[in-house]
C-alpha cells in the first residue's frame, strides 16, 4: 500500500495550506495530533513528502523566461556535463532521458540574450555537444499532484475491494515547436532583436 485516504487528506490539507500547525491539521481531520504527527513522519521516510520550502516564481524574482533545453552529451562524460550544469544558478533542473538526447534541463533566463549566454556557456564545455532550446510560450497546466494522489488513493481502495482499476495513460506535456538547436561546430548566430525573431530564428552560440 502506498497512501491511504487519511494520508491523503493529511497531504492536501499541507498542501492547502503549508504553514497551518500539526494540531489545526489534527482537528479538521477528527483525529488525534500524535496520528498525524506519526503519519506524516512516515510519508516522509517513505519519500512520499520529500519537502515543505516555500515555492518560488522566478518571474517574479527577475527570470520571466523559461525555456526547456535538450543536451547531447560526449560518451562518457555525463557526470562532467551535470557538473558543469550545476555551477549555472539558471539551470533549474535536469533529468536524464532516453532518445537522441542525454538531458533536459528547464531553464529560466531575464531574456533571450541571456538564454543565448546560459547555452554558449554550456557549450564552451568540451562534455556537451549539442543544445536544443524550446522556449515556453504560457503555463497551461502547473506542476501539481493533487490529481495523482486522488488516483493512487483510487487505486488502492480498488484493490482493497478485489477489484482491478485500468491504469490511467501518462499526460505528457505538447511539444511546442523547436526554437532551434546550437552546436559547438555551428556557424555564428545573427542577432537576435526581439523574442518573436529569436523563437522564429532560434538560438545558436554566438562566434
């Protein structure tokens, strides 16, 4: 069993409203502050809670960019590439994929230019080959799980009950189209002017 309906009311209520006290949270589920205290000490060494940081909009902190960048990696040299990536305070995330590429890394940026520069500087290193940039257009849907956790309690009272629910299909986000790849070997990219010439020309390391 992986959660059951009361750890599932315990992390939405957390997730409505993360700073609300252990005893709050106690009385509106009707049971007693050591059960939620001991439950949510489970989740947590379970993995299932990973985490209680406030949420940060880089927008507002100056990065009204995002962008999601594909990265061809030299054979064997993974580990140096995820170092190099790590030193960019930019570079948000990165996750090894199958395909024709090594990683996806979402990326924020204060505009274009400094795209550029964030995948110029990626690309000065010898362990990355390869750069394909998409830029983000507008958020459809926000990263959430509240959905999920509905679903996995679903499926567990449905096992419970002997009976077998259909596995749900995976939602993967729409690929928007390509704003361009960059290579170390590419000629010199133009300049680019506005964000509609740079999404339309794609971005390239400069020479």
């Amino acid at each position: 069993m992986t959660i059951d309906l009361l750890d599932a009311r315990l992390i939405a209520a957390l997730r409505e409203q993360p700073r609300v006290g252990l005893l709050e949270i106690s009385r509106r589920l009707g049971v007693a502050r050591g059960t939620v205290q001991a439950r949510l000490a489970k989740l947590e060494e379970r993995g299932v809670v990973r985490g209680f940081g406030p949420e940060l909009d880089p927008a507002r902190l100056g990065y009204p960019l995002m962008a999601f960048v594909f990265l061809q990696i030299t054979q064997g040299r993974l580990k140096e590439a995820v170092g190099v990536l790590e030193e960019v305070p930019e570079v948000l995330e990165a996750t090894a994929t199958s395909g024709p590429s090594d990683l996806l890394c979402r990326i924020v940026a204060r505009d274009t230019e400094h795209l550029q520069d964030i995948v110029n500087r990626a690309l000065s290193n010898p362990a990355i080959r390869r750069t394909t940039s998409y830029i983000a257009l507008s958020e459809q849907i926000p990263y959430r799980t509240g959905p999920l956790l509905d679903a996995a309690v679903g499926q567990d009272t449905s096992a419970r009950s002997g009976s077998i629910s259909p596995g749900g299909a995976a939602m993967t986000p729409r690929g928007s189209p390509a704003v361009g790849s960059s290579e170390r070997t590419s000629r010199p990219a133009a300049s680019h002017s506005s964000v509609p010439a740079a999404m339309s020309q794609g971005l390239t390391p400069r020479s």
